[in-house]
C-alpha cells in the first residue's frame, strides 16, 4: 500500500501510515490483526474491520470540517450582511438628514424645520443682551448709581426715562425667554409623510408642552382634493402651502414665516401635486 510503512510484524501487524497524520495526529499508528503468512493482510477479518472503522473516521472527521467549515461561512457572511446593512442606512439616514426629505416611487417623507433656526437663535441673543442692558439702566438709575461701568445712568432720570427703559428691559426678558423656550422645544417640527401605496397621509408637528404636546393628523388621500398655494405680496411675502382636504379645509403644509421664492413654492407644490395625483390651486 503506497503511503503505509510496516512497523511490526506477528499476529498483530501495526502500520504507520503518514499520509492520515494530518488527519488523525499521532493516531497514524494503526493495528491491523488476523494477518498471517498464508492469509493476506488486506483479506484478514481484522483488517476488514479496522479498514471500515478507518473509513468511517475520516469520514465523520470529514463531515466535522464541512460542518465547522460551513458554520464559519456562514458566520462570516452573516456578519458581513449586518455590516453592510448598517452601513446602508447610516448612509440613508445620513443622506436623509441631509437632503430634508426621502422619496421613493410610493413614499414621500419630507422633514420640517421647526424653531431651530439660525435667525431665532440670532434673535434671541439679541433680544436678552439688549433687553438686560435696558434693565440694567433702568435699575441703575433708581438705584442713583452705575451697577455697570459700561452702562452710565448719571443723566438719566429714573421717572420717566428709568420706569420705561426697566419695562423695556422686562418685556424684552419675556419675549427672548419666549423664544428660547421654543427652540428648547423645537416647537413646528415634525414630518409629512405620504403613503401612496397604503393610500394614508400622515402630518405630525411638536407643539407647545400639554395636551398638544404631539399634534398627528391621519387621513386617506383619496380625501385630499387639491394643492393650494396662498400668494401674498407686499412689504412682507406670504407663500404658504396648503392642502386641501375633504370635510376637514386647508391644512398647511410650509410655516408662514419660510421664505421661498415664487419659483420654489411652485416646484414644490408642482412636484406634491404630481406625487399625489390632484390638481394646483393658487389663491
């Protein structure tokens, strides 16, 4: 037998056989007995056996790589499919946030930006450093004496000039806190989510702290009947976009104070007309 070198000979006959070292480890030492002169050891009932029971062992040690070997692959690629998956929506979600909205052949989610603007941010700083200067004055003027070096109040009377600058400073206090409260609270934020394949419209908005905490308008857009634009020229412009709906009026869809241009508020409400299937209507 190539590959098998004789190590012993007698009534019990040990083989080393190299070639299933890598198989079997130091294992490759195997006994075959029942061999004699006369009787050929391949056709001896002993080595019948051990050449079965050999077979069977690399058999069952075969199966057991296949099986780890396949439970590996299988690992790996599971692996490899939660990380491309991931991947995938960081890079949906990343292009969402991005973009403010994500369509697809059935779905339209557009994202609302609520009080977190860079103008209301702006103004609010504007608002409390002002309106505590005014105070400041004001106090320092009943007071007879400078609080601040920065703010002189020596030629200022307290009545009238102290009461109203200290009123000033106190509304504007409230109007700044006003508006720090809602960008704290992110207040006209939401989404707009339209579903042409379930058929259902979906609007939600963050309100003020309270049962309107969490405004959410549900209804089916065979109800909607029309894309209305509101036009309102003048010193201030007024561009709103409105959805008409069946038994329910207009509900807006753009906050009033966003400025588009003429041109953006009509792609935009040319491309949500399209979407939905229902006509344009400009007031």
């Amino acid at each position: 037998m190539p590959g098998v070198l004789p190590v012993a000979s007698g009534g019990i006959h040990v083989w080393h056989m190299p070639a299933l070292t890598e198989i079997f480890g130091d294992d490759s030492v195997l006994q075959f007995g029942g061999g004699t002169g006369r009787t050929p050891l391949g056709n001896a009932p002993g080595a019948v056996a051990n050449r079965v029971a050999l077979e069977a062992r690399v058999q069952a040690r075969n199966e057991g790589r296949d099986l780890a070997r396949a439970d590996f692959h299988e690992e790996v690629e599971s692996d490899f499919h939660e990380e491309v998956e991931s991947d995938f929506h960081e890079e949906v979600e990343s292009d969402f946030m991005k973009n403010m909205n994500w369509r697809s052949e059935h779905i339209w989610i557009e994202l609302i930006t609520g009080s977190r603007k860079t103008s209301n941010f702006c103004w609010a700083c504007i608002l409390f450093l002002g309106s505590l200067g005014f105070l400041v004055v004001g106090t320092s003027s009943y007071l007879g004496r400078n609080l601040i070096s920065v703010f002189p109040s020596q030629q200022i009377i307290f009545f009238p000039q102290g009461i109203v600058m200290s009123f000033y400073g106190i509304a504007g206090l409230f109007i700044s806190s006003y508006l720090w409260c809602t960008i704290s609270w992110n207040v006209g934020s939401g989404y707009d989510r339209f579903d042409r394949k379930e058929g259902i419209v979906c609007i939600f908005r963050w309100g003020f702290p309270g049962i309107n905490r969490r405004i959410f308008l549900r209804f089916f857009m065979r109800d909607i009947q029309s894309i209305r634009i509101e036009v309102k020229e003048g010193l201030y412009p007024r561009r709103v976009l409105y959805m008409e709906i069946r038994g329910q009026g207009a509900i807006p869809l753009t906050r009033t104070d966003e400025n588009f241009t003429p041109r953006e508020i009509e792609q935009k409400a040319a491309e949500l007309a399209y979407f939905l299937r229902v006509p344009i209507e400009v007031f």
